[in-house]
C-alpha cells in the first residue's frame, strides 16, 4: 500500500467520499495530488493550492471538465460545483450546474432555495456536513466536510480562514496539465443581496452584540449570500397584546426602518431588508462592522484620539451633509452610534478607519422634529427641555452633537471621565472649549455656536476643513461661515470670553461689521441694507407723506403745470400716498421727507 500525507497545514477542510463513485473520485490519477489520510480514510484536501479557474475568490472547482477537482460521468457538468471564500473568511458551496443537481446535507444544513440565484450556501462546521451531486436525486457523488477546526465558533473559524487564505496558497501541479480542448473556465463570482427581496432572509446567529427593552442585536450571517449582518431581532413582550405590538411596531419602529431603506451613501450603514412584519418577531438586516468609535477609543488603538478625530469629523460631516440634503435630522450622533470597519489598504499617513452613521431609531423628517430625543451629553441646546423651550429642530442639531463627539474622542478639559452634574454645565464646558484659541478645537468652535442660526453646517464645515470633499449640497449654494462680532479678550492669557453667558442671557452686540457676509446671505449685525439714521428714526411717531411716483414723461409734465396753476387736487391725484414704515423716513439720499 503506498505511503500518503497527513493533510497539507494550510488545508482548510477535506472531503472524505461516502459512496463508491466518491472513493473512484478519490482515487483518479489526475487528483493524487490532492489526496491525504485522515483516520484511515483517503480524503481530498481542498483550500492550499491556487485554483485553476483563475478566480482568487475559489477554492476548487469540481466536475468533468478542467476542474480542481476532476469528476468523471456523462451526467456531471463540466463544472458541476465549486468552492468559494470571501473576504470575511465564509465558504460558500456553489452549484453551477445547468440541471442544479448539486446540493448540501446534514442537521440544520440550509439547502438550495429554488428561484433564488446564483445557487450559493453558506457551508459552516458541524452545519453543513455533506455535499452531493450528479444523478436525479443529487446524490451520485457524495463527500463528507471535515474541516481542520471543527470544534471552534464560527467567528473563529472565521479568523482561521482569512489568515490562511490566500497568501498562503501554493501552485496547482495540475496548471501545466490542462486537458486539450476543454472550454476556459470564466472566474466565479459571488454576488450579495443588498436590497429588500421577495424571499425570506435565511439566517444563522454566531455571536451577540447588545440587547434592549424589546429584543437583541445579534452577529449574523446570510446563509444564501455569506454575507456579514447585524440582526436587530424585536420580539413582542410576553404581557403585551398583539394589537398593542402592531401599533408599536408601526409607530416607532417602521419610521427607522423607512428612513434607512431610502438612505444609499456610503457614510451611513447600509439597510439590507427586513421581515416579520404583523408577526411577534420583527428583524432588521444592516451591514455589520468591526465596532463602534466608542469601543475603539475605550479599547485603545494604535492611532491618537487626535487622528482618529479628523477622520471621524469628516466621515459623519459628509452623512449629515448627504442628510440635511434630504431633509432628515438624525438627533442621536455619539460615539456609540458612530461606526467603524476597518481598511486593509489605505494611505500610510491616513486612519485605516471608515465610520458610517448607524442606529436611526430618533431620527426624523425635519419639519416634524420638535419633540424631545437624542443623548444628554452631545445634546443640542435646542433639543434640551431643561435649558430652552422645545422648538423646530435642524441638522445644527447633528453638528453641535458631532462637536461634544469630538471632545469626548479626544477627551478635552476631561469631557469623557468627568462627571457633569447637570445638562447646563455640560454646556458651559463645551462653550469653554471654543474660547480658548490655543485649543485643538480652536478651528471648528462655529459647530458649537448656541444659536442654531448662527452655528456652522456640516456643508459649511467641510468647505473650511476638507475643501468641500464628500459634499452632498451643491458647492455653489453653500454660504460663508456666519461671523460673529469679534469680543474683548480677557486680561488673563489673553483668552476671549465665553460665546455664550451660562444664564442663557442673549450676549452684548459687538461692533458693527457691514462689509462681512452672513449666513444664507442674511446681514451681519449693524446697518441694514436702506437703512440710515436708526436712531432718529425710531424717535418719530409714523408720518402719512406723498412721495413722488415714477410716471411717464408726459403724465410728470402734467403734474408739474398742474402745480404751477395752484391746481392742489390735480397734484393729489397724480401723486399716490401712503405710509412710510419707522425705520425708513429718508429718502436715498438721506433726506428727511416727513415733513414739519
């Protein structure tokens, strides 16, 4: 009996025949280069050498034709299946045959769906435990899966596949032995649902992330696609009703849902459908992450907060911009609600982050968002009952939150270990944080202006930092900065004062600044355009005055031979009266025209 290997180290699962026509697979000269015993059991070893189909996604392909794996039969394709691996670490088993002859087996397997293309299925450890294929029953050839590390979870099973593929893969001794006159095989791809479909997402759990008052957020996996998930899983309370759960359901829950259906930008984290609707268990799908800014700057990183801070401020400006576009306030941005994924290629000079906006359940349409929501310590001024009345909120809203953001990234005057007493001395603290020049925040104070009107959009903010990179508005309709009227620095460091007093008390004008636009074209504070002499004006009670009105040549002629004769009536009529408001008794020259 010859000598044959134990299973190559890089090998990442082995198919073991279970039928007869299995073993003359397994046995066939032109695959003794895959062979390895495992208990006695010759096996196919599938995952350490380059594929012959040219795909750097496939595993092994396997049929009659110039497959990995070379499967003879007048009834197996010429490429009857294939193994494939992603780039998150998950193995898919593909039928490509014409007659979809091949299908996976064993408990809690997940087999083909029919209607559901391409015909991919997430193959996992002690889940999918045999494939067959070929013949009317799918079961001509018949393998058994076993995998180097069965005994593990399947996120470490996971870890274990992208470290081992593809870099470590060696050539297939089979690249020089092609068979004449095969056709080329086309690389497989694999494609991903992305959109709300007709069919059921199929679905398998492997490990929690968070939970809440009606359900849990959960790591998935789409058993159809591979494709990574965080499950929002919502199930009705024991105590409560039905009806009570569908009114919940379509009060507070479809509005999130509705919102992250019609959101496509790649700063914000992609809707990929829901189901369970009129049913005690509603799930949302969304595009799973490595983790949210919170656990990053809590768990360390290799990055300064500083770094990570840029980054941070121009991904999310460039989602509340893309945002304020649609007319949507998001009402919630924190460090919890920021989230990253990691980039395996990007500049040595740059964060290998990309932060997404997630987590829309507060979010609303601009024009119906007066109610109170979002997290008291990167809280609006404006959102605050206990600091102002409750009013129309806008994307400002985002922006200041995306400010108090930043301060705990980087934890300025100790934002994120101090513990605040009150929604007014947060405020105070970041209020603090933009007088003081020599600050890191020292260029972006205007996201932390109290007046809403007067604060700094997120349009406005990545023109000034970013050169308007990622910009959702038309650079064209983006206004200057407003300026505020500059204040009198304080005798001790020279820092300015506070931009607002901690009372709430409106601060004291500054000098007037005629030539400095404002914001959306508004006039800065000082003379108004037409207006001369406020002061004088405001002093005179309001005056009914005749002013000339433009008419003709020949109907002015007439007035004015009109007045030569002492013809007052003539006068009256040609010349209309009406009443001049406060502010406006000059003329444009200056002149008083009211009158004695």
């Amino acid at each position: 009996m010859p000598q044959y290997r134990e299973p190559d180290p890089n090998t990442l699962f082995s198919l073991s025949p279970k039928n007869d026509k299995a073993v003359e697979v397994v046995t066939h000269e032109l695959n003794s280069h895959l062979v390895s015993l495992i208990d006695d059991t010759l096996c196919l070893d599938v995952g350490h050498l380059e594929s012959l189909s040219g795909s750097s996604s496939t595993l092994a392909t396997l049929g009659r034709g110039n497959a990995d794996i070379f499967v003879s039969g007048s009834n197996i394709s010429k490429i009857q299946c294939s193994f494939e691996i992603l780039d998150n670490g998950i193995v898919l088993f593909h039928d490509e045959s014409k007659a979809w002859s091949s299908q996976v087996f064993g408990e809690g397997a997940t087999a083909f769906e029919y209607g559901r293309r391409p015909r991919t299925v997430v193959v996992l450890p002690n889940v999918v435990t045999r494939i067959g294929f070929g013949g009317d029953r799918q079961n001509l050839v018949v393998f058994e899966l076993v995998w180097r590390s069965a005994n593990k979870e399947i996120h470490e099973v996971m870890e274990i596949m992208k470290k081992k593929y593809p870099s470590k893969r060696k050539e297939n001794p089979r690249f020089s032995r092609t068979i004449q006159g095969d056709d080329t095989v086309a690389p497989t791809g694999v494609c991903t649902r992305v959109g709300p479909q007709s069919l059921a997402m199929r679905w398998k759990k492997f490990s929690h992330i968070g939970s809440g008052s009606f359900g849990v957020v959960s790591r998935g996996v789409d058993l159809d696609s591979g494709r990574l998930m965080a499950v929002k899983t919502l199930t009705r309370p024991a105590h409560a009703t039905h009806e009570w759960w569908m009114q919940t359901l379509n009060r507070e829950v479809k509005r999130e849902v509705n919102h992250l259906a019609q959101l496509k930008h790649p700063r914000i984290v992609e809707f990929i459908m829901s189901q369970g609707w009129g049913t005690d268990k509603l799930e949302i799908f969304m595009g799973l992450k490595d983790g949210c800014l919170e656990s990053l700057i809590v768990n360390g990183s290799s990055h300064t907060p500083y770094d990570i801070a840029v980054t941070v401020m121009k991904h999310v400006l460039q989602a509340l911009d893309f945002l304020s576009v649609r007319g949507m306030v998001h009402r919630d941005v924190k460090p919890g609600n920021i989230l990253y994924q990691h980039q395996t290629e990007s500049e040595p000079d740059q964060v290998p982050y990309s932060f997404q906006l997630g987590d829309f359940g507060l979010s609303n349409r601009q024009e119906l968002t007066k109610t109170l929501a979002g997290s008291p310590l990167f809280m609006a001024p404006e959102m605050c009952k206990d600091v102002f009345v409750v009013g129309e909120q806008t994307h400002k809203a985002d922006v200041w939150s995306l400010y108090a953001t930043l301060l705990w990234t980087m934890d300025v005057c100790g934002f994120r270990s101090r513990e605040f007493r009150c929604l007014d001395e947060v405020r105070r603290v970041i209020q603090a944080t933009t007088s003081d020049k020599d600050s890191s925040m020292a260029n972006v104070c205007e996201m932390a202006r109290i007046e809403p009107l007067e604060r700094a959009s997120a349009a406005q903010m990545l023109v000034k930092c970013f050169n308007g990179e990622g910009l959702s508005t038309q650079r064209a309709q983006v206004p200057p900065i407003c300026v505020l009227p500059v204040t009198v620095a304080t005798q001790t460091g020279g820092k300015a004062p506070l931009a607002a007093d901690p009372s709430g008390a409106p601060p004291e004008a500054g000098p007037a600044t005629p030539n400095r636009p404002g914001l959306r074209g508004r006039d800065p504070p000082g003379l108004a355009a037409g207006q001369f002499r406020l002061d004088r004006a405001m002093s005179r009670p309001p005056t009914r005055v005749t002013r000339r009105s433009p008419r003709p040549v020949r109907a002015e002629r007439r007035a004015q031979a009109a007045r030569r004769k002492g013809n007052k009536a003539a006068e009256a009529a040609d010349t209309p009266s009406f009443l001049v408001p406060d502010a406006f008794p000059f003329d444009t020259a200056g002149r008083d025209i009211t009158g004695p």
